[in-house]
C-alpha cells in the first residue's frame, strides 16, 4: 500500500511538473501577433462619437501588481475614460514570461490601451516580442478634434533623424486639429536638473535633445508627456508644457511627497478646454526604511507571481529528487 501511495504521488508530481514546464515554455513559443495598437485605435474610433472626451496617461509600473491594478480598476469603472496610455515600461525587462504576464493584465481592461515603447520594454532584447505584441516602435493616430503622436526614444539617447522627418510630417498634420498630444518614454530634459547640467535621467544626445526641442517649438502643442522617471514632474520646457508621469508601480525612489507618489492622469478634452487631473493611489510613507521595504516586497511579490509555475517546477523537480534519492538509500540498505 505504501508503494502504491508513493506511485500516485510520483505520478501526480510528474504530471505537475509537466504542465508547469508547458506554462514556462509557452510564452516562448507563441509567436501570435497581437497587433493591440491597431486594434485599440479602431476601437478608439469606433467608441468616442464626441469632441467631449478623457483619456487616463500612466507609466513605469515595470510589472507591478498591486498599483496597475488598482489603475485598471479605476479605469474600468470610469465609463467618461475612452482609453488608456502607457508611457512606457510596461515590464522589468523583454522575458517572454514578463510580457506574457503583462499582456493578462491589460486583458482585463475593458477599455483600449496604447503603449509607449521604454528602454527596460526592449531591454534584453525585447524589441522583437514588443514588435509582436503592440505593433510599431512609434506611429499616430487621431480621434475627433485630437492628434495624437506616438514617438521612440527607448534607447535613452535620441530621436532617430528617419523618426524627426516622421515627426515633422505628422505635426504638419496635427495642425488640422484642435489639440495635439504627444508622448515618449525618456523626457528630453530631466526636470529635476538644471538646464546647465543636463542631461540627467534623459535623453543622452543633448544635440538631438535640443533638435527636437527646436522642431516642437514651431508648433502648437497641448502636452507633451513622459514616464522614465519614477514620479511626477510639471512644467515647460523653452515653453512646451509637458507631465513626466512614472507613477505607475514601479519602484520610488524619492521622498518628495510633491512627486513621488504613485498617481496616473485623467486628460478630460472638452470642446477647446484641456484638464489634467492627478490621481494619486496609495504610496509607501515617505521616508526611507518604508521605501525600502516596499521596494523588496514590489519586486519579490511579482518575482513570485510572474514565475509562479517556474516555482512550482523547481519545487516538484525537487521533490522527484527527493524520492528518487530516498529509494536508492533505501534499496542500498536492504
């Protein structure tokens, strides 16, 4: 009877064991385009049938759990929020298993999402599955009296000079429009920094910072917003208003309470009115033994639940071990 019963427990590890390594290997085998960039935008159009209209802009939740989720929840019962915008860093990093754990988190919003590439969203090369998934690196789209520009900067240094003549060409556009939008991950200027001692957490490539910065000015802009930096920043930048929005869930670390908190951004269109509403979420206190520890437990808390069945394979890998280990003593003891 006691062979028999460490049979079926061998026979249920195994078969345990089995699915899990199905569940890790996966993610790195499909290879099914999403296309959600395309598919959010027609759902854009087909769903705001007004120039009255909010969108919600976030960033940098980095595959946070708690705060995106409370995010997406606030989205999802917010019926005036057309869609959602993320400015980028959606995961730590381009692990097939991250995205593929991302992609079930906004599949529980039911409202459009558009992303904003990052650096850590194309880090390790993630550039291909990002590809996949969303669509292309940097592309635009319109809604009503809105133009929305989409750009690439996830390479922490520059715009490309292919992407700048892009740019020109869609601005021109966005000039049959009452306001125009536009996003990138990595602000062109840090804030924080004086303009002297840039660049600091930003564009690397000063030069083709400030090329950019000469091209945005001959046009009218309602915003510009960035992620890249883990809080809240705004102002204007030689008289272009932006909101550096990295709030999302990833890890804070400053104890600024004017900034470092975790927050998204409603954007409310009305007629020729534009508001920006912050929406702050529950933070950690700000000082720095809370800080820390919220950051270990952010970071153990989704190790844990993004590598849940890797987990469950290397704890049943070890208990087939374990028994295998324990028959041969036992047979050597005989």
């Amino acid at each position: 009877m006691k062979k028999f019963t460490e049979k079926l427990l061998i026979i249920f590890v195994l078969i345990i064991s089995l699915v899990s390594l199905i569940k890790i290997i996966y993610p790195f085998i499909n290879d099914q385009d999403e296309n959600i960039i395309y598919n959010s935008v027609q759902k854009i159009n087909n769903s705001t049938t007004t120039d009255d209209f909010s969108f919600v802009v976030m960033g940098d939740n980095k595959n946070s759990i708690s705060t995106f989720s409370k995010i997406i929840k606030d989205v999802n019962n917010d019926d005036s929020i057309k869609f959602i915008i993320n400015t980028g860093d959606m995961v730590f990093d381009g692990n097939p298993i991250k995205y593929s754990f991302f992609i079930k988190q906004i599949k529980t919003l039911n409202k459009p999402f558009l992303p904003v590439c990052g650096n850590h969203d194309v880090a390790d090369g993630g550039t291909d599955k990002y590809n996949m998934l969303f669509g292309p690196l940097y592309y635009s789209f319109n809604t009503k009296n809105s133009y929305f520009i989409v750009l690439n900067n996830s390479n922490e240094e520059n715009i490309d000079l292919w992407q700048m003549k892009w740019l020109i060409k869609k601005l021109n556009e966005s000039k049959k429009f009452d306001h125009t939008f536009i996003f990138m991950h990595v602000p062109i200027f840090d804030p924080r920094v004086k303009m002297e001692n840039q660049p600091g957490h930003s564009m690397k490539n000063l030069n083709n910072a400030k090329k950019l910065m000469s091209i945005l000015k001959s046009y009218k802009i309602d915003k510009i917003f960035f992620g890249h930096i883990h809080g809240y920043y705004k102002g204007n930048f030689e008289g272009i208003p932006y909101i550096v929005t990295g709030g999302g869930g990833a890890e804070l670390v400053g104890s600024n309470k004017n900034h470092d908190f975790y927050h998204y951004i409603k954007v409310t269109v009305k007629n020729n009115d534009v508001t920006y509403d912050v929406h702050k979420l529950n933070s950690p206190d700000f000082n720095f033994i809370d800080r820390v520890g919220a950051f270990l437990w952010l970071y153990l808390y989704a190790f844990i639940a993004i590598n849940y069945w890797a987990i469950i394979f290397a704890l049943s890998t070890l208990l087939i071990l374990i028994i295998y280990l324990k028959n041969i003593k036992s047979k050597n003891n005989k």
